[in-house]
C-alpha cells in the first residue's frame, strides 16, 4: 500500500494520505484506537470482520456521499453487499477478492488416467483412485484449523449462515447445507484419502507437493503465486479449473480478501471517500496493487487489467484468471457472516481439529459453532435465535 499511496500523494497534492501498517493484531490495534479516538479515517477490514466490528461501532456511515453511493456499479455484486448492511448504508469499499477455483496437477492426473472432476462425487473418487494406486499420495488436504477455508466451502454450498430480518440474527451454521459440506469431508478423511497434518501455506505442505504427494488444491485467486513462488520445480504441471460443484450447477465460494472501511472519528470523510474509490476502481491504482501486492481486485474494471488477462508461464500459459473471473461470478450475493464471527471461527477450528484427532465429527464442529454463535451473541445483548 505504501507505493499506491505514494502515487496518489504525487498526483493529489491538495489530499494527501498517510499509512501505518498494523499487520500484528490488526483488529486489537483498531480497538484500541477506537476507545482513544484516534482512529484513522480507513482502515482495512475483512469481509468476515466487518459485522463484528461494526456492531462494536467502528464504522461511520458514507452514504451521504454521492461519490460513494453510486459506486455500488463498480464492484462485483456480491462485495457490495458484504460492505453494506441489510443493502443500507455505504461503511465500506470493497478491495480484493479470494474466489475459490481447483488447482490441479495435471500430469498426476494423467498418469493416472483421470479427468478433471467436475463434481464432490467425482472428486471423491478421484481420490479414491489416487489413493489405490499410490498410498502415499492424496488428493489434497483437510486444514482443521483455518475456518476461512471451510467457509469458503459453505459459502459454495449455499449454506447460509446467518439471516437478519425483523431486528434479529437468525443462525444457521449447522444447517442441512452445512451438514452435507462436513459429512462430505469426514468421510474422505475418516478414509484416509486426504491429509490433516499440514497447515495452509507452511513448510511442511509446500514439501508435500514438493514430492508429489498431493495431486490438488482448493484454493482462491490470491493463491496463484504461491505455487510459483514456493514450487519453481512445478512449472508447467498445474492447471486451474473451476470447482467442483454438489449437482454440477455453477457455483462457488469466497475465502479471504478485504474492505477499506470507514472509521467512526474520521474528520475528513470527503476525502477519504475519494481516496477510498481510487484504491480500489482506478485503473492506474488496480494495476499497481496487484503488480506490487497480488490483490485480486474486487472492482469490474481491476478484472479487465491487462496482465489478469494473460497467460500465466508458470500455469503453462493458461489464462487462469479467466476462471477466477467465472467463479466470481458465482459467488452467492445473499451471504452474510454475523457478528461475532472471529468467536464463531476459533470454535468452529477447535472443534474441527479434535474431529481430525478421533474425538468427534465435523458435523459435531457444525454444532459447536452454531451454539458459540448464539452465545456469543447473547452475552453481547444482540437478538439471535437458532434458523431453520
């Protein structure tokens, strides 16, 4: 962000912005400010924070800003309706993406004599197969501990976790959608068919792929470098397809990417509005974070940049930006996550990693989160009730 905003300061004298960089404890660090009344004008927020911390009334309101309301258009429908409330008020602008897509590796695939799955179904018994033929490899890997991820998975699903409607949270985190994603999953692991001991992005499973022990990933757009930047080796073998779907219908999910919200305190809401919709819709600005910082962009025009629609060398020069585009496209608009989702999500991680241990199943995670997420509402005094 630091060279982005050197652009800006260089062609906006009359505006300019100043950054700091909180990466450790971002949120405490944004908690704090807030009861010192120091908190900047934005501030960077993920999607699945922005209802907790606008409960704790981190946000002010840019709606009564022309500019900002009528940005609505710029921005792929379903982060527009992440960074509103109930399709009221404009307290964020939307930054970047993670639409979900398979990585494969598609010489192990074709050793084996398997085509690309297109549903769970196949999937599963891709691995089956994997598995039979080479005991140790899989098909991929379970990370109990990254909720984020899983998600992602129940964001595809269409299983919606929460609903607001009548003043109330309506939970339902361990709904039947739910439940079909983690029945799913506890019996490719209770077969043995996927990994539990490797963790996203760590030592240990780039070195799993590294000796061609996982045949895929399921990832998101933000991941694309990493392969190539951890696995030079594997140039050339991966591919990027789409998802598998549950009925072979399009759809897909989110994991990760971020907002650059509204700060209650700011004394220069104009300004940051304009500042804001720069960063995030401007070509020349889109351009340069994704060069610099790999931002996937949340904005319609940051999806036409030049290089998101060239072929990637190390993808064998396939344009896999093009299926990150599709998949974003099939993003569910209607998800909403609630507002003591950070608590919902170290439940959900503690409960799925005693289910990779033995003790429990992923349906019983389901249920653990779907109590913190009512108790941690209650004990906040915020109306919830358990949804069909």
């Amino acid at each position: 962000m630091d060279q982005v905003v050197a652009l800006w300061n260089k062609e906006n004298p009359n505006i300019q912005v100043q950054t700091k960089n909180i990466a450790n404890d971002q949120y405490g660090a944004i908690g704090n400010a807030l009861k010192a009344g120091t908190a900047p004008d934005l501030a960077q927020v993920g999607y699945d924070e922005l209802p907790d911390q606008r409960t704790q009334g981190a946000f002010v309101d840019a709606s009564a800003c022309a500019d900002a309301v009528a940005a609505k258009s710029k921005f792929v429908p379903w982060t527009w309706a992440q960074s509103s409330f109930g399709g009221t008020g404009v307290f964020a602008i939307p930054q970047d993406t993670g639409p979900m897509a398979l990585y494969v590796r598609s010489d192990i695939f074709s050793q084996h004599g398997l085509s690309i799955p297109k549903t769970w179904d196949e999937y599963a018994d891709d691995a089956q197969k994997l598995h039979a033929a080479d005991p140790n490899l899989t098909i991929t890997f379970f990370d109990p501990n990254n909720a984020e991820w899983f998600n992602g998975l129940l964001w595809q699903a269409k299983a919606k976790m929460y609903d607001y409607s009548g003043d109330t949270w309506h939970v339902t985190v361990n709904s039947a959608q739910s439940k079909q994603v983690a029945d799913y999953w506890q019996k490719l692991i209770s077969a043995k068919l996927v990994r539990t001991d490797l963790a996203n992005t760590s030592t240990p499973m780039y070195a799993a792929y590294e000796k061609n022990q996982i045949a895929t990933y399921v990832g998101a757009a933000w991941g694309y470098g990493n392969f190539r930047d951890n696995l030079p080796d594997q140039a050339g073998k991966w591919t990027v397809v789409p998802m598998p779907t549950w009925n072979g219908s399009a759809a897909s999910g989110d994991w990760g990417g971020s907002t650059v919200a509204f700060m209650k305190g700011g004394q220069h809401l104009y300004e940051a509005v304009k500042f804001n919709l720069w960063l995030n819709s401007d070509p020349e600005a889109l351009a340069l974070s994704n060069k610099v910082g790999g931002l996937y962009p949340a904005a319609t025009a940051g999806l036409q940049l030049p290089q998101l629609s060239q072929g990637v060398p190390y993808y064998n020069n396939q344009k896999i930006f093009d299926v990150f585009a599709d998949s974003s496209k099939q993003v569910d608009t209607s998800f909403t996550w609630g507002p003591t989702q950070k608590a919902v999500n170290v439940a959900l991680q503690d409960a799925m990693a005693k289910a990779t241990a033995g003790n429990g199943t992923l349906t019983d995670a389901l249920a653990t989160a779907q109590s913190t997420a009512l108790s941690s509402m209650k004990a906040q005094a915020i109306p919830a009730v358990a949804g069909n």
